[in-house]
C-alpha cells in the first residue's frame, strides 16, 4: 500500500492471480508454468477462460489481461520473453 497504490488495486491483482492459477490447473493441470511457454494462444485462451468459464463481462476479462500484459511487459524489458510477443500484447 502507499507510493500510488490503493487497497483495491491490489485487490484487482489478486482476483488476477486468482483466475489466472485457476486457468493454469484447469488448462495444464499446473499452478504455474515457465514463463517461456507464454505465448499468443495462451494470452486469448486465458481470455476465453475469463469469458466463458468465469462469466466475466468483457471490461472485467480486458481488466485482467491488463493485468497479465503490465507481467509481459515486465518480461520482455528483462529479456525474458522473445520480442516476437510485443506486437500481441500491444
């Protein structure tokens, strides 16, 4: 909390770690995978998950890929993912 941040922001991340583990068991029986495997069809299968599994509306599924994208920006910038994943997440 403090330098920016409010209770809910980090409520928010925490519902997105939450679906996104649950995605992770349902789809690769895992509750984390390398974050090498990330990958376009991961991005719009985990919103698919979002969509139809958790009912989420759009603007909520558009939230939590927010979310996994600021993670993917993170990677890229140290080098951890290809840059091929830029134009995806952009």
């Amino acid at each position: 909390m403090g330098n920016g941040f409010e209770a809910n922001t980090l409520k928010g991340y925490s519902t997105s770690e939450k679906h996104l583990t649950t995605f992770l068991e349902s789809q690769y029986g895992k509750s984390d995978i390398d974050i090498a495997q990330l990958n376009h069809a991961f991005i719009t299968d985990f919103e698919f998950y979002l969509k139809a599994e958790c009912k989420c509306s759009a603007v909520s599924a558009a939230k939590y890929i927010k979310h996994l994208k600021k993670i993917v920006n993170h990677c890229l910038a140290n080098k951890w993912l290809p840059v091929i994943l830029l134009s995806i997440t952009s």
